[in-house]
C-alpha cells in the first residue's frame, strides 16, 4: 500500500504528492517537459505543473470518457482518445482542438504516434486500428484482424512500418506497413 507507515519491507512510509481536480477517474497520465497530462472519465484532458502540482489548462470538447492521450515529439500537439468514437488534436498552447478525426464505429481505447507525429494510429472496440496523416488528416489505412476490442497499439520503430496491437481476443498481432 503506498503512502503507508507500517514500515513492512516493500511498503513505501513515503506520502504521496497528488494532482486532484478531475471529476472523473482519471483513465492515463503522460509527463513531458515539467508538466503532467492526464485524460479523464470526465470527458476531459488537463494540464499539471509537476512542480506546483497545479492545473495550467483544461482541454474540452470530448462528448464522453477519454480514454488515453499522447504528446507529439516538440510537445506542441497532443491526440486524445475517447468513448465518443472520436480522436481529437489539440494545441497544447492554445488549448483548442485542432482536428478531430472519426471513421471507428465504437469506443477508441489507445492513441500512438508514428513517423515522428506526421501519423497517429488508434485502436478501438470496434477491432480495428485506424492511421491517419495528421497534417493532411486524411485516413491512411485500416487495419483488421483483431476479433476484440484493441487495448493497444505500440510504434515498435521511428519511421512507424512495424506495429504490434493488444487485443481482448488473446492476441498480439505484428503489422508490417509498407512504407
């Protein structure tokens, strides 16, 4: 148990810091450059001074849970993914929502970046993955196979041509993009 005083090997004495203010649970947490993001069941991102361990920015516009969040590279954009069946784009200095993309026909679970942020990929209940092009925003490919629910979608390289997926369907699938 963190945070507790018994003093048993293995168990921290330390207490805690904590970063409260959603009013959800909070569903990932990310840390780049001195600052803490975190998505939450309350249809919102939000922005922590790791530091201060105070919010600097809330993001809205998601219509449900958001599930999981990825920074890009400069730390200038960030993707969110959510039960509204949707991946948004944010500025992170801005705040706003820059794109959002839709093409998944159920709950988006896990956002990755790929090739340096010029591509995001999503999986979702609906057991594909999706890629798009985020400076064009167009789809780029989909990819099926999965009989579950896509729990994760890990970039296993810089240039994004190897992706392995998580799947409730008991697999790992290896997906070898032409690049």
């Amino acid at each position: 148990v963190l945070g507790s005083t018994s003093g048993a090997a293995g168990i921290s004495s330390a207490r805690p810091r904590v970063w409260a203010g959603h009013s959800g649970p909070v569903t990932s947490v990310r840390a780049f450059q001195g600052s803490l993001y975190t998505s939450s069941a309350d249809h919102t991102l939000k922005q922590w001074n790791i530091a201060s361990q105070s919010c600097t920015a809330t993001y809205s516009g998601h219509t449900s849970a958001v599930n999981d969040l990825v920074i890009n590279d400069t730390g200038t954009a960030m993707f969110s993914a959510s039960h509204d069946f949707t991946v948004k784009e944010w500025s992170v200095d801005s705040g706003r929502c820059v794109w959002t993309y839709t093409g998944h026909t159920f709950l988006v679970l896990c956002v990755s970046l790929a090739a340096g942020g010029r591509r995001v990929l999503s999986g979702s209940a609906d057991t594909t993955i999706l890629e798009w092009d985020t400076v064009t925003h167009a789809q780029l490919r989909c990819y099926q196979g999965h009989e579950g629910y896509v729990w994760q979608v890990l970039v296993a390289d810089p240039e994004g041509s190897r992706l392995y997926s998580a799947s409730n369907d008991g697999t790992v699938r290896l997906w070898e993009v032409p690049l």
